[in-house]
C-alpha cells in the first residue's frame, strides 16, 4: 500500500468528491481502477487526550515493571498500529500533534488492555471523557471484560432500568435493555443514590444488552433469545 497526497478540488451536490492527486505508477493504478482514499481528521490531539494517554501508559509501565515509560509508549504505539489501524493508515505518529481521532483510538485501545489484564490504575479509566461515544465505548469494554466501570472490580450485571414490579426477571426478554457492568459495592450505591444520581456522579452512560452480553453474564435463553 502506497500513501500519496492530493486535493479535494470539487464536492457534488450528492456528495461525489473530485480529487486530483500525482500518482507515481499511473499505468498500474489504471490497471487496478482501485484506490483507498483516507482523510485527514484536521483536529489536533487535545490536552485532555494526551493527559488520558500518559496516565495509562504509566500504569502500563508500573504492571509491566519496565522502569522507562518511553519503552511503553513505543511498544504499545507499535501494537496499537499492527492490531488496529487500517491499511493506509498504518504509520507512526506522535503524541505530540496526532489528530483527534487517532488519539480517541488509541485511548480505545489502551482502555481495553488496561482492563483486560486488569492492571491497578491510579486514575479512573472513565476519568477526562466527555464525549459520549467515548464513554461508550470505554462502558462497552468493561462490560465485555466483567470490569467495574467506576472502579475496574469483578462487575455484575446492572440493569438501569427496573424490569417491572412482579414480573420474573428470569422470564423476561431482556435485550435492549440499558445495562450497565458494577461491582457489588458500586452496585448497592447505584440503587441507593437512585439512577440519575449515580449516572451524574460517575458521568456513565448504559449499553443496550445484547444477546452477546447477555451470554457473557448467563443470562437465560428466555432472557436473550435464540440469537448468536
């Protein structure tokens, strides 16, 4: 895969681009008739990002035992670009003047190491996220790994909202329904603070269950259904 420049010079009404760009091979390009095209973010990394970034990779550091945080920062760097970016954009980049969606995605990525392997943190993961998508995601990984989402404990499911009063939950069909991964402590605290406290107090939001989930924590076949 080769990475090459160009310029956006006309966007259509339906939303075709027209991009003009200098290919090196012209004769095998055409012979291909195929291109990937990746476009620039154009939002550098923030100071929040980076400061998530940092705090992870020292508590990577500390369970790893390796003294140098540089040594950490590069390896989980290299990993992070064989495992998960795509093809074309597959190259090194700085912490220093990335783009934001670069530095979102490595945040992904080392949330679900972090919990995976279930390596002490010394900041809440959830800790610095204000966009929605990211507490999401950083949600959807714990429940994947049986993590607390406030304190990466052994976590329970939660359900956010009552099934309904005199109905067996063990009956119910429950996908769909907002659920959230809690250890018993912050599970005892979710009910006695009352749901809309609790979300505001740790700035959490719910994963719909899924049979994938529901599966993950036992949950019957009358609960999830026939579904893969």
């Amino acid at each position: 895969m080769e990475i090459i420049s160009g310029r956006i010079t006309d966007i259509r009404p339906d939303g075709l681009a027209v991009i003009v760009a200098r290919l090196p091979e012209w004769s095998r390009s055409i012979s291909t008739n195929v291109v990937e095209i990746g476009l620039p973010d154009g939002r550098l990394i923030s100071p929040e990002q980076r400061k998530r970034i940092y705090a992870m990779l020292r508590d990577i550091a500390e369970w790893m035992g390796e003294q140098d945080p540089e040594v950490v920062k590069n390896l989980m760097k290299l990993k992070f670009m064989a495992e998960q970016l795509d093809a074309i954009a597959r190259r090194m980049f700085s912490l220093a003047d990335c783009d934001m969606t670069t530095a979102r995605e490595f945040i992904t990525y080392l949330i679900e190491f972090v919990v995976s392997n279930n390596i002490p943190v010394k900041q809440p993961l959830i800790q610095g996220a204000d966009d929605v998508n990211d507490i999401r995601r950083y949600v959807f990984q714990c429940l994947m790994h049986k993590g607390c989402a406030v304190c990466g404990g052994h976590a329970e499911l939660h359900h956010v909202e009552a099934i309904g009063a005199g109905r067996n939950r063990r009956e119910v069909n429950q996908i769909g329904i907002p659920v959230l991964p809690l250890c018993r402590m912050h599970h005892s605290e979710s009910h006695q603070l009352g749901q809309e406290s609790f979300m505001s107090k740790y700035h959490l939001e719910p994963i719909p269950l899924t049979t994938k989930i529901g599966k993950l924590y036992g949950l019957t076949l009358a609960n999830i259904g026939q579904g893969g």
